[in-house]
C-alpha cells in the first residue's frame, strides 16, 4: 500500500501552493486598490456622483479609472466583482490548518510541555478562537462606528495581543504563531464575506430598482478594506514564521508577534501617505527599524526546548516501544544532535535548527516523522550528508516508522 504520509505532503502541498497563489491575487488586489483610492485626482469633467480619476499606464497601454464614491446613475453592463481571491484564500489556508495541524495535531499543534491537551480538545480550541475572532472584531467594529477609527485600531491591537499570549499558552509555539496569522486573516476574509460583499449586493440592488443607493454602505466596506490593509502584512510574517525558531521558540514569542503588528501598521502608513499625495513620512521607517531590533534582541532569549523527561503521548509512546527504536536513537544521535542540541557543538550553529532537539530517546520519539521525513524518505538531512549518514540507516528509520503503525 503506498505510504499515506507520501499522499498527505503531497495534497498538502498542493493546497499550500493554492493558497500562495490566492494570497498573491488577494494582496496584490488589495494594495492596488487602496493605493488607487488614495491617488484619485479631481477633474473637471468628471460625471455625476464621480470622487476622482486617475490615469495609469502598464503593459503598453493607457488606463482612464474613475471611482464612484457611491455609485453611478446606471448600473454598468459589465460588473467586475473581487471576492474569491479572499474567499480562495481563506478556504485553502483552512484545508491546509487541517491537513497539518489537526491531521498532525500530536506532532505539530500540542506541546505537553505548554499544556497537556487531547486531539479534540486542541482543535476545538483552534475552531472556537477562529470563531471569537471575527466576533470580537465585528463588535469593537459597531461599537466604534462613530469613533475615531485610530480607537477601533487601538481596540483590536489589546485583542491581538491578549490572542498571542493566549495561543502562546495553549499550543505550541510554532502552531501558536501561524495561529496568530489564521485568527487575523479570518477576521480580514470575514470583512469581505460578511460586510463588504453584502453591502456592494444592496448598492447594485438599488441601482438595478431605480433608487438612489445609502451612502453609508460604502464607508462601511471602505472602513473594513482599509482594516484589512493594515493586518496584511503581520499575517503575511506569522504565516512564514514557522520556518523560524527565533520567531516562535522563544520565552518572549507573544511580545514579538504584538511587536509585529505595529511594523507592518508602520510600514502600511508609510505607503498610504505616500499614495495619497501627502508626503513620505520617513519617521515610519525608524519606527519599523527599532520596532525590529527589539524583535531581534528578544529573539535572543532562552528558546524553549522540549523537556527530555516530559512526558510522552500516545502515538510517542507507541513509536518508543516499536521494534528497531533503539537503533534509530543510535543512528540519530550519531548523525544529527550534534545539531540538534539544547547546545550545538557543531561549528556556526547556535540553536537548533527549526527548534529540533534530538539528544534523548524522548526527543527522537517526539520528532518521529519529522526524522522519517527528512532523514528516511529523503536524503534531505543531514544537509549535503555532512555526517555521512549511510543508506542502512535511512533503511532502519524507514522500517521502524513503519512499523509503529501511527501514521497508517
């Protein structure tokens, strides 16, 4: 029977590569918007109920864009809508949330060590915090609607905050990170399915009947556009921090991703201003600068490693009592923890790689599929061989993974 952890990374790398893409057109999307509303020029031969123009040129053309601030006299005849980038997105970065962290929940979402939680228990936890997200937002939202937006701003940054430290606390500190960026990016595709899509549909409804559309529906769905604007870029770090151990295996990691927020609400200001014609506020840019020097300097502190003594889960526990372990444990500690150290003694290596300890029995049991994966059936580590780990035992981790069963 083909192997099904082979099936898995391979679906799962599909779906990865589809939500790549949709993010691609979703941002790309998005900013090419924000910037074009911030650019728009009167003019003096704009129509009735025009905001402004702007003329662009690309790919060897001319483009005359006019914005309707709250919609033109006739319903055009052609209408482009853009909702399934957002929509795609969220859908493929959820199938992806599933397929490894609740597929894989033993391995990547739950760490004994933060707090010991059963399977159903962490995903529930996972639904549920996706859920109150949008809630919450959507509320501070309405609450505010007449408020300065920099005091809904203000309000959604403590929530984010409280959610880092809270997904720092349940789960361990790579899934709490790319939780961080589900949590936001599912209160930004909730703007789009629940707010701005629902409102474009009565303005076009007006329009079609013959009635004059509220102008109220297009500075909601503005308010929330301009949200999403300044969250894209924090999700876009959280979502590519998992590759880094100095993001998320750190005692500070929570601070580091609130810090994060405030970089990319930085960086986007920057831009807006710039867009909008009034000026290039480069005090951003230090503010960023020192904002990320501090992200550093806390990348800095005592990572945290896996308890050798912790204890085991079920399917690590079945994975240590599976026939060829001891040998495995041999051939890792051989090949791979002079690495993969709570102390590399390896020249140039400082912390473990990706945050992987592999000096104990409870280490290599805890790390099974990984070690599977990158040193059984690929040649992926050690990188270039440099311990020259041989073909027999690629072999015996092979078949003693294979053995347990865990993963059938």
């Amino acid at each position: 029977m083909y192997d099904w952890i082979v099936i898995w990374d391979w679906v799962a790398v599909a779906v990865r590569w589809l939500h790549v893409v949709t993010a691609m057109a979703w941002i790309g999307s998005s900013f090419y918007f924000v910037a074009l509303d911030l650019g728009l020029k009167k003019a003096p031969d704009l129509p009735p109920g025009a905001h402004g123009e702007e003329w662009q040129v690309h790919g060897g053309g001319f483009y005359h864009i006019r914005k309707f601030l709250v919609a033109p006299e006739t319903m055009p005849e052609h209408l482009v809508w853009f909702k399934w980038e957002s929509y795609t997105t969220w859908l493929s970065g959820f199938a992806l949330l599933t397929l490894v962290y609740y597929q894989g929940a033993q391995f990547f979402l739950i760490d004994p060590e933060v707090m010991d939680l059963s399977v159903l228990q962490a995903v529930a936890i996972s639904l549920g915090s996706l859920a109150f997200g949008w809630l919450v937002y959507n509320q501070i939202c309405k609450t505010f609607v007449q408020a300065n937006q920099t005091a809904v701003m203000v309000a959604l940054f403590v929530v984010l905050v409280g959610m880092a430290w809270f997904y720092t606390h349940v789960f361990s500190g790579r899934a709490a990170m790319l939780h961080l960026g589900a949590f936001t990016a599912s209160i930004m595709s909730g703007n789009v399915f629940f707010i701005i899509m629902p409102n474009q549909r009565i303005v076009v409804a007006d329009l079609v009947a013959g009635r004059v559309p509220d102008a109220k529906y297009g500075k909601i769905a503005k308010q929330r556009s301009t949200h999403n604007n300044y969250l894209t870029l924090p999700v876009v770090f959280l979502m590519l921090s998992n590759h880094y151990p100095l993001i998320f295996a750190t005692e500070y990691n929570w601070i580091i991703a609130s810090l994060v927020f405030l970089m990319g609400v930085s960086i986007r200001h920057w831009f807006n201003t710039r867009h909008a014609g009034k000026g290039s506020p480069a005090w951003t840019w230090a503010v960023t600068a020192v904002l990320f020097l501090i992200v550093a300097w806390l990348s800095t502190a005592p990572m945290r490693h896996p308890d050798p003594e912790a204890k085991l889960t079920r399917p690590e526990v079945i994975l240590a009592a599976a026939p060829g372990f001891d040998d495995v444990v041999s051939i890792v500690q051989g090949r791979c923890s002079m690495c993969h150290a709570r102390e590399p003694v390896q020249d140039g290596i400082h912390y473990a790689p990706k945050g992987v300890v592999l000096e104990t029995p409870t280490d290599v049991a805890r790390n099974a599929r990984r070690i599977y994966e990158q040193a059984g059936l690929t040649h992926a580590m050690p990188p270039a061989n440099l311990s020259f780990m041989e073909p027999a035992e690629r072999a015996a981790i092979v078949a003693w993974f294979r053995a347990t069963g865990v993963e059938s």
